[in-house]
C-alpha cells in the first residue's frame, strides 16, 4: 500500500514562489545593466560620466618679460567649490560638468588680488591666467624728514598709461639715510617679484570718488587711459636722499581660454 502526503504545495503558492525567484535580479545581471547605463551618459574619451577636464595655468611675468609658470602651490585655483594648489608645473586640473563655471585664482601669499570670472566649458578646455607687474618709474619724489621722530614721509608721484583694470602696492623706495646707508623700504625678499606688499589699490574702484583722493589714486580720463599715481609712504628712518632703482608697483591680471581638441 502506497502512503500519500497529506501536505502538497497549492498550486497558486508554487506558482508565486517561481515568479518571485524570476523576478529577483542576480548580481552578475545587475552590474551589466549598470555599466550599459553609465556608457550611454559619457562624454566619449573623459572616461566619467557627464565630465571634461578643464586645466588653468597659472603664470608670472615682471615688465611684460617672458612669463614663467606658478611654482609648487605658489597659486591657488578655485573652480566652483572645488580647490586646488598649483602642480609643480603651474598647472591645475579639474574635472567638470559642461556648462558655466566660476574661476577664481590668486596667489598663496595674498599678495596679488584673486582674478574672478565665469568661464564656459562645452569640451575639454585650457584657460590661463597671467599676473604680470610693472615697475613704473616716478616722475617726482618728495621728501619731508623728521629727525626729531626719526622718520620721513616720501611722497611718490607717478603716471601710468595701461587699458583696462589694474592695481598699485605701496612704492618700493631706495634710499641713503643719515648715515650714508644704501637701504630699500619696504625690505625686498624676492627678486622675481616686485612688490612686497600686497595691491590694495584698484583704479576701477576707488577712481572718481572722495576715497581716491585720500589714498592718491587719481584717474585723469578714460579716453587716454591715463592714470597719475600719488602715494605717501612712511619710512621708519631720516631718508637724505632717494635713489635711481624706486618706483611703484602696478599688476595687470588677464587671461585665455580655448578649446582642447583631442
């Protein structure tokens, strides 16, 4: 005599149990329909999906000479919110979405004051940004010395004749003091730059206001593109004379964007 199970699966439950293991993705199955995703959205050769690259060199001249490139994190480059320090070789490099990107890039001192603007990035791009000083000479000097306080005020005017924005430092004075001393004010500390201090002047800002005249930053007009500069400085000495080699510190910032095929 055969026995016969009392307990057989219903038909709707056996039923649903295979529906359910059909319909469970496998792993395996899963990462393929993944990775058909991401290449139908690339942008062909970036190797990330929705990405290009966009590269900011930074550069450096004195007196319209040939420009060299940033050092190891001398510049800072602001993309957006993303922040990076200059490779040894002047450069970097992010890796964006198409579309308007802010760009800010200053130096990591704070000496120079941060070029900002908005760039558009369609394809692989190259933008580079250039600071570039300028020694401009004085036209007139004048000196009042107070040996009493051991100190003199040295009024420096200067005429500057540049299109477009730029911005002053404070002079950089060479002179003999009471002892017959060569000295500079402010003290240098690198020849490859040419101002110590930072530019806190902008012609664009302070010209044809209250504010201009009380820092002696003038603008004659802007048809000829005439700047006339008066700056006072206080040297901590009693200066009897100012020396050939003074003269005032003016930064123009520019830069170049194009298109990298590859």
């Amino acid at each position: 005599m055969v026995r016969r199970s009392r307990y057989a699966a219903p038909p709707l439950l056996a039923l649903a149990l295979l529906l359910l293991f059909l319909l469970i993705p496998q792993q395996s199955s899963g990462k393929g329909q993944l990775l058909e995703i991401q290449q139908l959205v690339q942008v062909p050769g970036t190797g990330e999906p929705n990405r290009i690259t966009l590269k900011v060199i930074v550069l450096h001249s004195v007196d319209w000479g040939t420009p060299r490139r940033a050092r190891f994190a001398e510049a800072v480059v602001m993309v957006g919110g993303d922040v990076r320090r200059v490779s040894f070789n002047g450069e970097a490099l992010f890796s964006v979405r198409p579309g308007n990107h802010s760009v800010s890039v200053y130096w990591a001192d704070g000496r120079f004051p941060a070029l900002r603007t908005t760039v558009l990035v369609q394809q692989d791009t190259e933008m580079t940004v250039q600071f570039t000083e300028i020694r401009v000479r004085p036209e007139m000097v004048e000196v009042i010395a107070d040996r009493l306080m051991a100190r003199s005020v040295v009024t420096v005017s200067a005429t500057v004749n540049i299109q477009g924005e730029f911005y002053v430092a404070p002079p950089v004075i060479r002179y003999a003091d009471a002892k017959g001393d060569l000295l500079v004010h402010p003290l240098t500390t690198r020849n490859d730059l040419v101002s110590v201090m930072p530019y806190s002047l902008d012609r664009s800002k302070f010209s044809g206001s209250s504010e201009a005249d009380e820092l002696g930053l003038m603008r004659a007009s802007d048809e000829s593109q005439v700047t006339e500069i008066t700056l006072d400085t206080v040297v901590p000495e009693v200066v009897t004379a100012v020396l050939e080699g003074t003269y005032v510190p003016v930064l123009v910032m520019n830069y170049t964007v194009r298109a990298v095929a590859r």
